[in-house]
C-alpha cells in the first residue's frame, strides 16, 4: 500500500473538487483506505474495455471487495463504521450487472493517483521523501533506465574526455614545433645583430604552458570519471545480481502458489546493457596514458561475475522426478547474443546431492562422484531470433538409476533432495578468455514408484515454503509457527484448485485443532510452532494418514470435481463437529451444509438437521463422497436426489443455489430400443434398506447413502449397491460447544466470502513405503 500511504500525506493539499471527481460515490474513499493493500495488489491494468472475455474476472474482484467490505464491517467494533461499511457493500452490487464498469474505475482511481503524486513531488517537498510506485504494468525485472542512462552518459563523458586529450597533444605538438623553429631564428637574428621581438616567443611558451596544464586536468578528470563509473556500474550490476537471485526465488515460491512473472527478457536487457558499458569502460582504461591496474581488476571481476550469473534455469524439472521416467528441463543463458560465434556451446547435466549441492561455493569445481545415471543429459545451446532467447532444451531427459545417502533414524527416501547441476564453457564476444558456467536447479526428490509421490511432494513444499532465500543448500527449519504454514496451505490450495476464494478463518482453526491434536482448544494458534513430522511424518491420531496425506486429498477432490461449488461459496469446507453442532442447532429441520471428510482421504459429506426419536433435533452426517463416487453421480445431482436436505446453511432453498448443477433431464415414458430407461440416484439410510430386497441380508448404518437404478416406469431394479460402506456418527446436541477467541464461536453468517468464504489454510504429511532399493534391484 505504499502508493496509499502517499495519497494520505497528499490529500490535505488536494482541492474538494479534485477528491470529489476522484473518489465518487460508486468507488468511495473509504473503500479506497479500507482495501488499500489489496487494491494496490491486484493486476488492474490487464483490464481493458475492448476484452469482453475479461468479464468473469471482473465478477471475480467485485465479489471480492464485497466480501472484504463484509468481513470488515464484522470485525469492527464500532457500530457507526460497521454500519457504514455494511452500506457501501451493499451499493457495491449494483456493478454486478456491469462490473467491468468497477474494475476500469479502480484502474482509473489508480492511475490518476499516480499522476497526481507524480505532479505534487515537486511541489510539496514531504512527498519528494518516498518513492513513486510504479505502473502496475511495469516490470518488476525491468532494468532501471535512469541507472544505465547515467552509465551510458559517463562513458560518453569519458569519450569525450580522451578525444579531447588527443586533441590537445596534437595541438601542443604543433605549438611545440612552432616553438622550435622560433628558438632557431631567434638564435640567428641575435647573431646579426639584430633585436628580436620577444612577443610571439613568449606567447608560444605561455600557450605550450596552457595546453599541458589543461591536458593534465582533463587526464586527471578522465581517470576521476573512469574511478565513478566503474563503481556506479558495480551498484548497477549488483542490483542486477540481486533481481536475478529474486527472480529465482520467487520461482521457486511459485510451487506453493505465490505469484510469479517468468518473463526474462527484461533482465535479459539490463544484462546486455551492463556487459556493453563494461566492455566500453574496459576500452578506455585500455587507453588511458598509464596502467591502471586496480581499475583493470574490477572490471575484469565485474565481467566475470555478469557472465557467470547470467545462466538461468527458465523452465526447471519437475521437483517429484521418478525414475525411468521422462522429463524436461530449459536453461536460457541471458547473455545469447554476445556468445562468440563458432564452435557450438554445450550443455551438460547431472544430478547432484545436497551435500555435493553445499560444495559448490568455489565456481568451476565440478562434483567428481556421479550418484546418479543421467540419460540424454546435453543439449546444444540455440538462439531464436523471434524470441531473441538463447536456450538449451532437454526434452527426454530421464534418471536411470540413484544412489541413495545414508539416512538418519526414520528418515525417508522421499526426504532426500537432490538438484540438477547445468555446466559448460562459454566464450564471448570481446572476451580473450573463456569461461566456466555453472547453474543448479531447486531442489527435486527422486522417487521409484508412483506410491512416493504424495509424500515427496510434502518435501518440496516444506522446502519452498520455509526456506531462506540466501540458505545453505537445501537447508530448512524443522519447524515454522503455524501462521506460515496457514499462508502456504491457503496459498497451495487456491493455486492448485484455480480458485479465488480463499479457506476462512472458521477453516484454518479447524485445520490447526487437526494438526495440533486439539480440539478443544478455542485460542490463538498463530505463534504455535508445527513440525516436519506433523506435518507429514507422524499419522494423525486414530487415522492411518498424515496431515498432509489427508490435506492433498482435499486438493484433489476440490480441483477434480468440487471447484465450481467451492468458488460460489457452496462449500463450508473444514469445520469441527463441536462447531458444526453450534451453528447447526437452532436451524429447521433439513437445513444442510457441505464439509469435508476428516475421518478419510478425499471425501466430502452433507451434515444436516433431522428430526430425533424423541422429537427433538439431532445433525446426521451422510457418508462421505469420494472422487470415486462423485464420478459416478455429481454432487450436485445427490444433493437433489436427497429430499429430506432443503436449504442450505444458513437458509438458502437448495434448488435455488444448486439449480445450475442439476444434470438430470426427466425420464422418457417409452423408448424404440426396446430397452428400459435406467438411472442412478442417490438414497440414504432407512430409505435405501427400505427400497431393497436384499437389506434383511445386508444390514447397512442408518447413516450409510446407496445408489439405486431406477427403471423408466419408476420400479426399483436390484440390485442396490454401496459405495464406502463407512461408519457414520449420529450426534445429539448435548455435546458442548468450545468457544474460540473471546469465549465465543464466531458466527459465521458474518463471513462474506460467498455462503462460507475464507482466507487461509493447510497442506499435509507423508508416510513411507521402502520401495525404493526394491525397485531399483528389480530395475537392474
């Protein structure tokens, strides 16, 4: 928000007019301050009037102020501020209709704040302190301009400053000569007799005086110009060395969901211009009338460092690689264009473990001991003169064979982390030498069978998650506080299922009860510190699964066949049965909400109200659907199938909410087949066992649900079958809820982020399977 901290300072300088024609009624100040970090972290300027495709994403981030707006006015305790921000939401929706409309007036807001702080930093001299933000179309690669402007000025300076050197030597020769001949006529007239006049003699030894003096001061400005720009170019290129090792991390981020740019041409440029101004300086230290040793030495160090830095790896391997398997990996060398045409540069790959990963601080030293065969592992370094890259693509690379390390106590083959390590020798243009290039992967963990994926992949997320961006290779901590870990599981989860809607609060207490084995406790678990083994190493209590296990699996089912229903807001997500029983009591009977399992891997079930025995109310949850089953009959079609379910929490009439996922068209009375028409629908509990002939046979749970096929002239076929025969829990209210913070369970209804919104949540664990020297025996 540091463009809105500069609004601030500016707006009591601004005029009434100026502020009522910025922030109008439709796009207020107060939402302007209120979402001032947000606003400024959305792509506004991809928006544009003539893109009508662009619409959904529009729908998208008006939903989200809304929702933010929303979850502000709950957690605020100021009754006028509430009520005001409760009534600036509700205005907010008449964009729905047109909300490209909104995003076009935040794009404007921005650029004319822009504009005016662009305006005021040379008039009001408190602005002048902090620097402008940036367009948001800008990149953040992007070499800056005014640096390399500067750089390039110096030089020219220098240039200018030699040829005016060279012209004064050449004019103090000719004075000198001038001056010679003199002596020698001066000499005879004093001969003859005669009296010279001593005016022109004087004036060429007052003019070959002149002219040294001035050829020493421009030398001595000359080499005061070459000292600067020799370390300006040093500050340049080390903010260069900086944005690229960002580059790479955020990369490496970019696995657990943060946003990452994978542009490189703008940090391609900014290479080429700092390799032309040092090949430039170089030149003219060259020139200058003396040596200059120490001048010689930082250029030549600068080189190196630009040269060696610019390898990257632009498309990295998978980070789970099994082997005999093939993949694919791209290395992209910045500095393409200036590579010395002739011989053909090759690249070589091998895989390295993390300590030959620590030994590689001494540039050019090349791990000796081969832990893995590499197959097809070069690949010839290509320029695209469309694309103006410079790239080495290994398309079918593949691991043989690995050579595992000694492991400590109980650690696994899926906890050991390898890389890829790229070399190669390079000459470039204007260069006398070679030089030696080298550039590793992130870290990947190599596995034998597909049943170590799941737990491989929990090694790659703690490890980009948690680690430092300037680590020992490929250190991590062993445990993180458990915010951290809420940001990398809402920020995994968002990513992978390719949803804008975050999980919530109520999710990531649930979430952190789960992992910390604590269901009763209602406090803040922010500052809790979770473990590796947490989180994938030790099964959760009375599961055979992992945190993490059981967290990817949610992942999974959400991404394949539960995304849209989550996106609407359809889905509370994780909620604790104590809870699930607070906020479902005083609901009607057939009130109903979506959870997922947390009893199995990748199941999501319907908790709601029925009527008890004694006549009373009481939450019965129906037998989780797993992707198996909702491949068989959508979530939406079971929801409809199921009567007794009418609205959703909190009292919203089902048909009206799930309409758009009903797929069921009504039966045909007869068909030319000859065949009867068969369809599957979903039954639950006393109703399935009453349907079927066989439930004298097959006692189910009265919570069990079973599919029938329902014949075209509404007869029962068996017979009936079910899916995950599970036991299910029929609870009644008794149970006492436990309050979160402040003694009280927040309610959700004042969470806006659709029918159950969210910000934040989980990932998950890993147990073992030793197959890994199995396999590899058996692969020899």
């Amino acid at each position: 928000m540091a463009q809105w901290t500069q609004m601030k300072q500016l707006i009591p300088y601004l005029a009434t007019q100026t502020l009522n024609e910025l922030y109008s009624p439709s796009f207020p100040m107060d939402v302007r301050c209120y979402l001032a970090n947000w606003i400024e972290e959305q792509r506004w300027e991809d928006f544009e009037p003539e893109k009508v495709d662009q619409e959904p994403q529009a729908l998208t981030l008006l939903d989200q102020i809304i929702s933010c707006l929303q979850n502000l006015a709950g957690q605020n305790p100021n009754v006028v501020e509430r009520m005001r921000l409760q009534h600036i939401s509700r205005n907010m929706n008449v964009f729905r209709s047109q909300p490209f409309q909104l995003v076009l007036k935040v794009r404007d807001v921005l650029r004319k704040e822009r504009e005016l702080l662009s305006q005021a930093s040379t008039q009001i001299p408190a602005l002048a302190l902090f620097p402008q933000p940036p367009a948001q179309d800008s990149m953040a690669a992007a070499p800056p301009t005014r640096d390399v402007d500067l750089l390039v000025l110096k030089v020219l300076e220098i240039q200018d400053c030699r040829q005016q050197i060279h012209q004064l030597q050449e004019e103090l020769n000719w004075e000198r000569q001038n001056y010679e001949s003199m002596q020698g006529t001066l000499q005879q007239t004093q001969t003859n007799g005669m009296d010279p006049s001593m005016s022109e003699v004087t004036k060429l030894q007052t003019n070959i005086k002149q002219h040294e003096y001035n050829g020493q001061a421009i030398a001595k400005k000359r080499v005061q110009l070459l000292q600067e720009a020799v370390s300006s170019l040093e500050k340049c290129q080390s903010r260069l060395i900086s944005r690229i090792k960002a580059w790479r991390w955020e990369q490496h981020q970019a696995t657990i969901g943060h946003p990452f740019d994978d542009n490189l041409s703008p940090l391609q440029t900014w290479c080429e211009q700092l390799l032309g101004v040092n090949g430039k300086l170089r030149q003219e230290v060259m020139l200058a009338g003396e040596p200059i040793p120490e001048l010689q030495e930082r250029l030549g160090c600068l080189l190196q460092t630009l040269i060696q830095s610019s390898l990257m790896v632009d498309k990295q391997p998978p980070q789970v690689i099994k082997t005999q398997s093939k993949f694919s990996t791209t290395v992209r060398y910045l500095l393409g264009e200036k590579v010395a045409p002739g011989k053909p540069v090759l690249l070589k790959a091998q895989i390295i473990t993390e300590a030959q990963a620590r030994n590689l601080g001494q540039l050019g030293s090349v791990p000796s001991e081969n832990v893995g065969e590499l197959i097809n592992n070069t690949a010839i370094l290509e320029h695209n003169t469309s694309s103006k890259s410079t790239c080495a693509t290994f398309r079918n690379m593949s691991i043989k064979k690995i050579k595992r390390a000694d492991r400590k106590g109980s650690e696994s083959v899926t906890e050991e982390k390898f890389a890829l390590f790229f070399t190669t020798e390079i000459n470039i243009t204007g260069c006398d030498i070679p030089y030696r290039i080298q550039m590793i992967s992130v870290p990947v963990v190599v596995i034998v069978h597909g049943s170590q994926d799941n737990n491989a992949l929990a090694t790659i997320i703690w490890d980009c998650a948690f680690s430092e961006p300037e680590r020992i290779p490929f250190l991590v901590p062993e445990r993180v506080p458990w915010k951290q870990m809420c940001r990398t599981l809402n920020s995994k989860f968002m990513s992978e299922v390719g949803t804008q809607r975050c999980l919530d609060n109520y999710n990531q207490h649930f979430l952190a009860q789960k992992i910390f084995d604590k269901p009763d406790i209602a406090g803040d678990y922010s500052n809790m510190l979770v473990s590796w083994a947490q989180f994938n190493k030790e099964v959760l209590p009375g599961r055979p699964f992992t945190f993490w296990q059981w967290f990817d699996g949610v992942i999974e089912l959400t991404k394949k066949h539960l995304k849209s229903y989550w996106s609407d807001g359809l889905i509370f997500g994780f909620i604790g049965k104590q809870h699930l029983h607070l906020i479902l009591k005083d609901r009607p009977n057939g009130t109903f909400l979506l959870r997922f399992s947390d009893s199995e891997i990748g199941g999501i079930t319907i908790a709601y109200v029925a009527p008890s025995e004694n006549g009373g109310q009481k939450i019965q949850n129906i037998q989780p659907s797993t992707k198996r089953d909702l491949e068989i009959r959508s979530l939406g079609d079971r929801i409809q199938d199921i009567d007794f379910i009418t609205h959703v929490y909190p009292d919203l009439p089902k048909n009206d909410v799930f309409r758009k996922y009903y797929t069921d068209n009504p039966l045909p009375r007869d068909t030319t087949s000859g065949y009867l028409v068969v369809s599957i629908q979903t039954k639950v509990g006393v109703e399935a066992l009453c349907d079927s002939p066989q439930r004298s046979e097959t006692p189910q749970d009265n919570n069990s649900s079973f599919y029938s096929m329902d014949q075209g002239n509404g007869a029962s076929a068996s017979p009936f079958y079910s899916l995950s025969p599970n036991n299910q829990f029929q609870t009644p209210f008794q149970l006492a809820p436990v309050p979160l913070q402040g003694g009280m369970y927040p309610d959700p209804l004042s969470n806006p982020n659709g029918l159950f919104p969210g910000p934040d949540m989980s990932q998950g664990s890993t147990t073992e399977m030793e197959l890994d020297e199995i396999l590899n025996t058996l692969s020899e």
